[in-house]
C-alpha cells in the first residue's frame, strides 16, 4: 500500500519562470550571467534575446550588485512585469536594452 500525506511546508504559492531564459553564471563570484538558452516562443525569443548574450543590468541594477538568488526572483516573480534588460549582444557585438513584460508560462 501507498500512503500520501500532504506536506504544509509547500502550502506556499510559487511562480515558476516567466522568461524561457536559462541562466549560466561565471566569474569569480558568479557576478556575470550570460543566456545559455533561450525557449522557443517565451517572451525572451520575442524580445531577440540570445545564447550567448550577456545580462549586464536589470531594471538599471547592475547584475553584480543583485546576485543569483535576486535575479531568479525577479524573473520568477509576477505575471505582467515590465524589466528592461542591457545586454550585451554575442551576435551584434554591441550593447543594447531590450524590454519584456514576463508572461505566466504553466
């Protein structure tokens, strides 16, 4: 026999990911975070965003001062929020600012 129990400790709601961005994350603290991957159709492919690119601020906060868990909240936080994103573009060789609005995906 199989017994489920609820756990109350995932009472909580949660949102999941709203860009289609897989992050990779480098340097000495891991304070640059470049797209490894962006998902067909998510507000990132809208928005032209790139493997390759680097994320260098978000909504004016320099990446470096936010950290991983910071940034992971922001893109996991609500349905309909603006961010603009400077990146730096792997294709373009250039620096550009891209604006999204994050979509609930699931």
């Amino acid at each position: 026999s199989l017994y489920l129990q609820p756990i109350y400790t995932y009472q909580e709601p949660f949102e999941h990911d709203m860009t289609g961005i897989q992050l990779a994350f480098s340097g000495e603290k891991y304070n640059r975070i470049f797209i490894y991957d962006v998902d067909q159709g998510s507000v990132a492919d809208k928005a032209e965003l790139k493997p390759g690119d680097e994320i260098l601020a978000i909504n004016f906060q320099p990446v470096s001062e936010l950290g991983m868990e910071k940034i992971e909240s922001i893109f996991h936080s609500y349905n309909n929020r603006g961010l603009m994103l400077d990146i730096y573009s792997a294709n373009a060789k250039k620096r550009e600012r891209v604006f999204m609005t994050l979509k609930r995906r699931i």
